[in-house]
C-alpha cells in the first residue's frame, strides 16, 4: 500500500542572525512544538506561490522568497511528507500569528535546543551551512 503524499512548504525569515520560529498551537497536530512557518502546497502552485499564501494566511505579511534551502521527506499519520525549505529574504507588514500559540526570534543554534517539529531540524541544520557560505 502506498502512502499519500502531501507537499508542504516552509520558510525560513532571518534578521540580524536570527530567525523567526512558530510554536503550534495545542488544537493542532504536534501541538506545542516550534516549527518553521508554512504550509501545504496547494494544485496549481509552486512552492515560492504557496509559502507567499501560507504567510500571508498566518502572519498577515507579504513576503519575498529567496533562495531555496532544502528538503526532507518523512512519514507521520500514515502520509509522506515532502517538507521544502526556502529562505525569506525580506517580509512586509507586522508579523501577527493568526495559528500559532506564540513566536520568537532566535538563533538556528538556539532553536536545535527547543522541542521542534523534526522534520524541522534537517533544515534548520541545512540552513545553517546556507548561511555560513554567504
């Protein structure tokens, strides 16, 4: 039996070393874990298109996609997930969590100390040695 696959999208907001982290919120799958903002790609959409909806949807911002970072596939619920990350270089508006219980900026060696979503931690890492190249 095959697994249904789901692809999702995630983004990855820097400023000043830091980067901008979402705790889910206690109504939602992994409840309580800080995850990279994103979400699933709907038909039709590229992954920048639906990172731009899914911030736009949660935080109320527009955004500016930048390079792509990684992706990391894992099976949770019986479906394969196909995560994506790409770097957020610039947002506008005021970041207002419209899904999640709270939001922090920290730095991607800080957060590894958090209990984050795991599919997360791949491309937190991967985005660390993005960064360190720059």
């Amino acid at each position: 039996m095959s697994l249904e696959a789901v692809d999702v999208v995630a983004g990855i907001l820097q400023r000043q070393g830091l980067i901008y982290l979402a705790q889910r919120d206690e109504n939602r799958d992994q409840a309580g874990l800080w995850e990279l903002p994103g979400g699933k790609i709907e038909a039709g959409e590229s992954q920048q298109v639906a990172l731009c909806r899914e911030w736009r949807e949660e935080f109320g911002v527009d955004i500016t996609p930048g390079k792509y970072i990684a992706s990391h596939d894992f099976v949770v619920s019986g479906r394969r997930i196909y995560l994506h990350a790409w770097h957020i270089t610039a947002y506008r508006g005021v970041l207002v969590p419209t899904c999640h219980s709270q939001c922090c900026w920290i730095t991607p060696e800080d957060a590894l100390a958090l209990p984050l979503a795991p599919a997360d931690v791949p491309l937190i890492v991967a985005f660390m040695k993005f960064t360190a190249h720059q």
